[in-house]
C-alpha cells in the first residue's frame, strides 16, 4: 500500500512543481503576455475592412459579430478604410443604407467598395484600448519606478468618458441626429462660434464630439494602466520573492539526491 501511495505523491509533487515554475515563468513576463494580447485585440477590428476589400466576407463578419458585442459599431462614429472619407456623418450613408438613420441600421452597415469599409469598432474603443496597449509600452519602460496614481487624479482620468459616454446615450434618446450632443448649440454659445460648424455639429473626425471620444478614450485606458499594472507587477514580484528561494531550495535537494 506504501508503495502504491510513493508514486501518486511523487506524481503530485512533480505536478506542483510544474505549476510553480509556469507561474514564476508568467510572472517575469506577465507584461508582454498582456502587450501581446492586447495587440492583437487592437489590431483585429482593422484586419475586418481589410478582409473586406479582399472579398473575404465570411472571415470579416466574424470579426465584426465578435466585436459587436464589445461595442456599438455605429457607422458614424467609426473610422472608414479604403474609401473617400475617414469617417462619414448619417446622412451621407443615407444613399448607401435606407436604415442609417436608425441605431440598428448604423450598426449593421458595415460599408461598400465605394465608401470603403468600417473598421470593427467605434472610434471611442480605438482610443481607449489603443490607450491601454500605449500604456503598456510606457509601462514597459517605467516599471520599476511608476506607482498607482492618487485616487483623485485617476477619477479626472476616468470621469470625462462616463460624462461624455452619459451625455451622449442622453442625448441619442431624442433620436440620431437629433439631440444637443449632435448639434452641441450649447458649445456655440459658449464659445461665441469661435470654430466652424463642422466643429460643433455632427461626428466627423475633428469635430468636437470626436476629439471628446478620442480624448477620453485615451485618458481612460492610460489611466486604468497606471492604476492597475503597478498593482499587478508588485502582486508578481511577491510571487517572484516566494517561489524563487523554494524553487532553489527544491533544486538543491534534487541534485543531491
């Protein structure tokens, strides 16, 4: 019975220390695991338009339903490949698609050879996990000297999308093209029609509801990085200074034995 017991225990053994030494590996690389990741998952809604001036339709809506589910995908606030324009308004995709005056009808469109094609998500997403993977590279670089900021200065980061991100779904509730976000006669007022009215109305990129989602996408994912990988890399390097003195330990035992 002894016997039969040895095996199973050194079996047992053997499996642990597998596990410790995949985890302590993961935990020195745990960053590029991440940059890697999230490369991928930025670059994929730009593989989509791609795949779809290739004719490979099939591979491209594969694209676009998964990452459906991660974000609207309205026609107007997403960035265009491989036609005129980087982004069109509403009612320019009226004479391409008759629902592009409805949410679903913006969100199923997914181009034509004459426009070009919509990459897989909005232009808010673009931003903020462009932002994440940008903050990943920086941290990459900073590591061992950035801290998590001050709790105030990560809410001045994280705050701007919520109110952008709430005053536009208030603002879609009159319809599309149809509430203060779209036309922002407010920002006229305040700013005395200092810019042009492409500025103030509508989401082509460079007006101001653009350079708001492009902006606060990119404060929230920098600042989601700077909170949470500083944590995470000291959650690690606990790992590190616990499994190393035992993996060494482990290993002297097995040569002298």
């Amino acid at each position: 019975m002894h016997q039969q017991a040895k095996p199973v225990a050194d079996r047992t053994r053997t499996l642990v220390d597998w596990l410790q030494r995949r985890v302590l590996g993961f935990s020195h690389h745990w960053l590029a695991w991440a940059n890697l990741s999230l490369g991928v998952m930025v670059g994929l809604p730009w593989l989509a338009p791609i795949l779809m001036k290739l004719g490979a339709t099939g591979p491209a809506r594969g694209i676009y339903l998964f990452y459906s589910i991660l974000c609207h995908q309205l026609a107007d606030r997403s960035f265009f490949l491989f036609g005129p324009k980087v982004m069109y308004a509403s009612t320019e995709l009226l004479t391409f698609t008759p629902d592009a005056d409805t949410w679903l009808g913006l969100r199923a469109f997914t181009g034509t050879a004459e426009l070009g094609f919509k990459v897989a998500w909005s232009d808010r997403m673009v931003s903020l996990y462009g932002g994440i993977l940008l903050g990943g590279l920086i941290f990459a670089l900073l590591r061992q000297r950035l801290k998590p900021p001050h709790w105030r200065i990560f809410l001045l980061m994280v705050v701007p999308i919520i109110a952008d991100g709430v005053t536009h779904w208030l603002s879609d509730l009159a319809g599309l093209g149809q509430g203060f976000r779209y036309s922002n006669g407010w920002l006229a007022t305040l700013t005395g029609n200092l810019f042009s009215k492409s500025f103030y109305v509508g989401n082509a990129l460079g007006s101001f509801n653009s350079w708001m989602r492009l902006i606060t996408g990119l404060l929230f994912g920098l600042g989601v990085v700077w909170l949470v990988y500083p944590l995470i890399e000291a959650s690690f390097r606990d790992v590190r200074q616990m499994q190393q003195p035992r993996m060494r330990a482990h290993q002297t035992v097995t040569d002298v034995t």
